[in-house]
C-alpha cells in the first residue's frame, strides 16, 4: 500500500489537540503510523518550540517543526533554528506602546524564549497549558535580541476591538488572528505556507507530495500551499474555503480521520 505524500504537515491546537489541549490514542497511533510509512511529520503551528516540542514527543516522533506562524523552523533533535524571521525593535514597539496603553496582556517571543512583563496566576495557568514558561522581564526594558513574535491576548470582544483598530494602521509588519482570543504580530513574510514552502525546497519535496491539515486563519496558507489542503470540520468557513476537502472535527479525530483517508492506500 502506497504512501501518497512525503511531508505532513499538522497545526496543533484546534487541529491536531481537543480543544482541552489533548491527543487521543488513535490520532497518535495514525501519525506514527504516517511516519513508519516514510511521511515526515512536521508541526507547524503558532506555539514556539518550548510549546510544540512536547506534544510531538508525546506523539513519539522527532524532527523539524514550523513553529511561531512560520517565524521560526527549528530542528527538534539539537535544538537548532533552521530559519527565522526577525523583528527590530522599532516595528515592535508601536504595537507595545498600544498594548500597555490599554492595559492588554502581550508576550514577545524569541525562537526559544517567551518574555512577559506581567504574571498573575491566572495567566501562569493559561501559558501551562500550552506547556509555556514565560519569563519575566522589566517593563521598559530592551526588546530581547531576535524577536520573531509578539502576540496580544484577551476575550474576544476585546480582540475583535484591537483587530479593527489596527487594521487602520500602515506599518512594515502583519498581524493575524490566530485564534479567538489571539493576535499575533509578526514579519510580514512569515507565515506558515512560506515556511512550509522553504522546507519542503530543501527536503527537494515536490507540493503535490505535501499534505496539510488545519483550522484557523493562519493555517491558510499552508493549505493552499500543499497538494492537498484538509480544513478540520471546527475551522471558519473562510478556512474550509481554502482547503481541497474538510475532515471531522478535532473533537472527533479530524487529523486521524484524514490520514487514514487520504494520506495512504
């Protein structure tokens, strides 16, 4: 039985995880199974590698994983970056200026590191479940060295408000919804379909032999991207849209549904 793509590329949370941030049995067994066959699976989500490391270990794999939106590819085994995309500080520091002004909670991350300027125990909670262990830095303080993120966060409506406003801004960077409660401000050609797109350059994989699998905004450029584009059946409509088929939920194994349909014979 034939093996029909030679990268797989997963987004994690409201893809490959349930929504209360779990692999199921079945959903790991059929992405091993996808890497016996020869496919190399490759993470790509918004999470940095501090994040995604564990979940592809708790999959029981090794190797390259997408990581920040596309800001950064890491080799998991050395702790490598492969390739990031940089911010200087002054792109970064109207979005902060903004932040603090409206006493949102924002985090800048490094291929490695996320650095907050507050930490509540409630907030500590949030970035555990993402296995995240930020660190705390002075407010005012130099942005760190090789910034490949910042990320804004906060109830939706609250969101929804900051989207609109920076949507009226003319600036160097982009942002992009990656999630509900998530923005993400990065360089404007980071993106996980760029970052895809050069990795499967140096692997010499041809896009008809890529298989992405995801559920929100920023997944949608990885979509288009690979031969075959799956949308989880949870994604906005805008996502399924872009994709070639849509599975089933991540609640209902979407990731494992779709590699038994489509990844193989």
């Amino acid at each position: 039985m034939g093996l029909h793509y030679d990268i797989i590329a997963l987004d994690v949370d409201g893809t490959l995880l349930t929504d209360d941030h779990k692999l199921t049995q079945g959903t790991c067994e059929a992405i091993r199974e996808a890497a016996r066959r020869g496919a190399e699976i490759v993470l790509c989500t918004g999470r940095g590698p501090g994040g995604a490391i564990p979940v592809l270990e708790e999959i029981g794999l090794a190797g390259t994983i997408i990581t920040h939106n596309g800001g950064a590819t890491v080799e998991t085994a050395k702790r490598k970056v492969i390739h990031q995309y940089t911010l200087r500080e002054e792109q970064l520091q109207v979005f902060v200026d903004y932040c603090r002004r409206h006493e949102l909670h924002f985090d800048i991350s490094t291929a490695f590191e996320v650095l907050v300027e507050r930490l509540t125990p409630e907030i500590e909670e949030i970035y555990g479940q993402f296995h995240i262990r930020p660190t705390l830095r002075q407010p005012g303080a130099a942005l760190p060295g090789e910034p490949v993120k910042m990320t804004v966060s906060g109830p939706k409506d609250m969101i929804d408000e900051v989207e609109r406003d920076w949507n009226g801004w003319n600036h160097e960077l982009q942002w992009i919804r990656s999630g509900e409660y998530f923005i993400d401000v990065q360089h404007r050609y980071a993106t996980k379909g760029r970052a895809l797109e050069q990795l499967a350059r140096i692997r010499g994989v041809d896009r008809r032999r890529i298989m992405a699998i995801g559920n929100y905004y920023n997944d949608i450029g990885m979509l288009e991207m690979a031969g075959l584009g799956v949308a989880v059946a949870n994604a906005p409509e805008a996502v399924k849209s872009s994709a070639d088929v849509v599975t089933s939920s991540n609640a209902e194994e979407g990731v494992m549904r779709a590699l038994l349909e489509y990844a193989w014979d």
